[in-house]
C-alpha cells in the first residue's frame, strides 16, 4: 500500500491580495461602501474617535440599539475585542475599503477639532457695521448654540460647501452640507438643541426669532480667521411639520471669477460664446436650472472682454464674484433697486456691455432685449432646460417674437458634473453595445474607448473631486430667426437648431466622459 501524500497546510487568506469585498465574502460579513452612506459626526457619541483612529474602524450607522461599525481587517480578534469593550451597546461588523475609513477618520477628527476651538479661535468676526458680530469672545459665543453653528460653518466653508441644511425630524435637527451639487450629512443636533440653533441663525441674520409661522429671509456676512475669506451668507427660514428648517447660501466674496477657458468649454464652443459677446451689440443668454453655474459662466464671459476701453455695468442679486474694473450693483429691493429701475439707470450710465443677473419678469425682459437692440451687449441669465426653451420662455413673459428673433445672439444651456478624482479612478473597457448604446462615434467604437468609474480615496473620499460643465451653445442664424419670429415651438427649434450643427449637453458630457473627466454614472445622473 503506497504511502498517503500528506495534506496540504491551508493557505491563509491574503486580505492585501484581494478586495474588501472578497475580505467581507471570506469572513460572512457585509460589505458597506462608506462613501454611499451619510456618516454623521454624532457617531462619535458612541464611540470616541480617538478610539476608533486608534483601531482603524468606523461607526457608520446606529440601527436598533445596534452600532453598526466598519472595519478594514476583520482577521485582527483583538481589534474586534477591543472595539467591544470600548462600546456600552453592541455591534455590528462590516467590512469597508480601509481608504474609505480613514477618509471618514480624518472628516469626523477635522468636526471635533472644529467644535473643540469655536470658541477659542475666533473663526467668525465683524466685516462691517451692519454685520453681526460672530466674535467668540463675548459670552453669547461660548453658548452651545452659537459653537455648533460656527463649527458647522467653518466646516462647511473648509469643504467648498454652497449651502447648509438645517433640516428638523423627529429626534434632531440634521445638519447637512451641499458639495459639488451633493448634499451629505454632518451632525445631528438633538432635539433639545433645535430652537435654539434655529434662533441663533435668526440672530445673525436680523430675523423675528419669535416668529415660527411664517417663511423668514435674511443675510449676513463674516470673516473666517482661520482662511481670510469673506462669506456672505443668504438665510431662508421654513416652518415645517416637524419645526423650523433653515437654508444657508455660502457665497465666497473673496473668491475668483474663472476665464471661459476653465470651465469646460470645448474650443468650437469657445471660440462661438466669444465671438458672440464681443459683437458690438446682442443678448447672450445662458440658462439652467437654479445650482447649475449659469452666474460663474457670465461672470467668466466679464473677464474675458474686461479691458480698459470698455465700460462694463452689471446689476446683480447678489454679487457673487468681485471683478475689478467693472461698476457692479446690488439689487436691494428694501431702497427700491431692482432689476428693471436698476438696469434703467445702467443704460443711462454710457455701458458699452451690461450683466443682468437673471430675468425674472417681463419688465426686465423686454428692457434687456431693447438694450441689446440699441447698441449694448447683454450678458444674462434665464431658468429654462434647454437652449430652445430660452426663447419660448420670452414669449411667455411677454416679449414680441420678433424681438427675441432680433435681440439674441446665442443661447448657452448648461449643468455641472462631478470631476473624477486623478488620483483613484477605475479604469476599465466598455463593450461594443455599451459604447455604441451611450452614443459614441462608430469611430470612436472601432478604437475602443476606456471608461472610468468613481472609486474613493483619501483625497477624494467618494471619488470625484470638484465640477466642470456640459453645455448646448445654440447660436442664432436667420434660419433660427425666422423660426423665433413666427413663434415655432421649441421642439421645432431644437430640430433646426441640431441641423445647424448644435449639439446636445449629452453629447458634450459623452466628450468629458470619453476624456477620463467624468464618468457615465455621472453623467446619467445629471442629464437623463
């Protein structure tokens, strides 16, 4: 009888040689993508984020009396153990990819940093007489109310946030933070807290803090000391079912306009939108929905014609670039300044190109499409879904056909994705029916085109790190004229207008996607 061969000794599980998902398959237990769940700094309530550094582990969400935790190696025993003893409720293991962890790691230490020095650093001070003063040395500023605004503020500033939500349930007041378009979450205020943050921000803003029926607006501006920035700050209060809601608009008055050059205009294109707002007169036009850069673009437009020779006058609501060299104005409806009795007193101003911040009513309408009729170039803003739009929009406010047909020179449609992060994008190759299905060129097909996906890492966190725009530049022919002038409906307009070479925001977006800037899910979720 011959021998038995002895057994193979196992072969340990390598967790550096595949993914967590794997890791979490090896172990039975679920996989979590952090950068998909909205991990608030309470968290650190239940376990203290020193410990959690320590053992590189995450709690991401409190379930049932449960904590939920992810761990990057759930083959370390004592770090489990470890995790157990430090928790008074029980947990929960997932597995995480341990860049995502430590991205959550170094967000939630940077919040408890934030709240630790509020009241020490003075982040927050007085920019002007009419401001309210954030200063944290006086005693309202040590109060917990005015700590977790400040904080959440300097947090949200620190991230490029635009807008903050304060937005009341049940059991907290949850704060969240709007970056690149997505909203995530980082705190949750208990209940008891809620009035009392509510009423802070009412403070600042010069707000009824008594009044909780009613929708309140105000504004107020601050200084952050740890950057130097100037932030004015837009407050809408709402009274909702579970309490009062607040909305904080950031604008960074200390921030700088972009060229046309840097925010993602192809070359055709460019050379389109500058050939058309440097005619000596005309409306340009750029239209989206509200958050998608329509202000950023024309104010990029400003600085590519600004130069000594040309007298530029804008009327804003608000200001949100500071451009020198151009005389720009606040609408301030309170003295009587709005968009129609302010542009009146521009075209009186000898202008050689005015900025309308946006057309709201027909009284502004018409007198901007006159004043680009009259010798001026007008720059402007609308809220329409697409190029077309634009102009049976200013039909339905009141303006003549034949005065849209004559008045406009082009229309820029647009909306912002997400940029994929250099660092950590995932390559990979599209099938034949993939490309051909997402509307790439036969050309392109036959190639073959590497795609890229979000993947997340420390820098990023969730795989995409800043915003560039998709766009459909419809320029005005006679052809388009004549259309406009008969008052053509807009599917007609977007049928000649593609025959006149227009193309969509979805073919410009494929572009981006083609080059490695964005990816289709990105995509998707911004055009279709």
């Amino acid at each position: 009888m011959e021998p038995t061969a002895p057994a193979e000794a196992p072969v340990a599980f390598d967790p550096e040689a595949r993914g967590p998902r794997a890791l979490a398959s090896h172990h039975n237990l679920p996989f979590v993508r952090l950068r998909d769940e909205s991990i608030a700094l309470d968290a650190t309530k239940a376990l203290p984020v020193h410990v959690l550094t320590r053992l590189r582990a995450i709690v991401y969400r409190v379930e049932d009396g449960r904590l939920k935790v992810a761990v990057a190696d759930p083959a370390d025993v004592q770090m489990l153990d470890d995790l157990r003893m430090s928790s008074r409720l029980p947990l929960d293991f997932a597995v995480a990819a341990a860049n995502e962890i430590d991205a959550e790691l170094r967000r939630l230490s940077r919040g408890q940093e934030l709240l630790a020095r509020a009241d020490a650093i003075g982040e927050v001070t007085e920019v002007a007489d009419d401001v309210t003063d954030l200063e944290a040395g006086s005693a309202d500023a040590l109060a917990p109310p005015s700590m977790l605004v400040t904080s959440i503020v300097v947090q949200a500033s620190e991230d490029g946030a635009s807008d903050i939500h304060f937005l009341p349930q049940a059991d907290a007041l949850v704060a969240r933070i709007r970056v690149d378009g997505m909203i995530q979450e980082v705190e949750r205020i208990p209940r008891v807290h809620a009035a009392s943050v509510v009423s802070r921000v009412k403070v600042l803003a010069g707000l009824d803090i008594a009044e909780h029926r009613v929708p309140q607006d105000g504004r107020f501006s601050l200084r952050l000391e740890s950057t130097g920035r100037l932030v004015d700050v837009r407050v809408a209060v709402l009274p909702t079912v579970e309490g009062e809601g607040v909305i904080l608009r950031l604008l960074d008055k200390t921030r700088r306009a972009p060229t046309l050059t840097e925010i993602g205009l192809s070359n055709v294109m460019q050379m389109q939108i500058e050939e058309a707002i440097y005619r000596p007169n005309g409306c340009v036009l750029v239209t989206g929905p509200t958050g998608s850069g329509k202000s950023t673009t024309v104010h990029a437009a400003l600085v590519d014609i600004r130069r000594p020779e040309v007298n530029i006058v804008t009327i804003e609501d608000p200001v949100e670039y500071r451009v020198t060299g151009v005389y720009q104005l606040q609408v301030n409806k309170r003295a009587g300044l709005t968009f129609a009795s302010g542009l009146r007193s521009i075209l009186r101003s000898d202008p050689d190109v005015v900025m309308v911040g946006e057309i709201r009513d027909v009284e502004t309408a018409k007198i901007t499409l006159e004043a680009a009729l009259t010798g001026h170039t007008v720059l402007s803003t609308m809220h329409t879904n697409d190029a077309a739009g634009a102009m049976t929009r200013l039909n339905d406010l009141g303006v003549e056909p034949f005065i849209v047909a004559s008045s406009v020179s082009a229309v820029l449609a647009q909306r912002l994705v997400r940029c994929l992060c250099m660092q950590c994008r995932d390559p990979y190759t599209a099938t034949k029916d993939d490309l051909g299905y997402l509307g790439f060129s036969k050309a392109a097909i036959e190639a073959g085109v590497t795609l890229y996906r979000a993947n997340g890492c420390p820098d990023c966190s969730k795989g995409y790190r800043g915003r560039t725009g998709i766009f459909q530049l419809l320029v005005m022919t006679p052809a388009l004229a004549a259309l406009v002038a008969a008052s053509a409906p807009r599917k007609q307009l977007l049928e000649a207008a593609t025959r006149e070479s227009m193309r969509t925001m979805w073919a410009d977006g494929l572009d981006k996607v083609g080059a490695g800037v964005t990816s289709v899910d990105e995509l998707s979720r911004v055009v279709r």
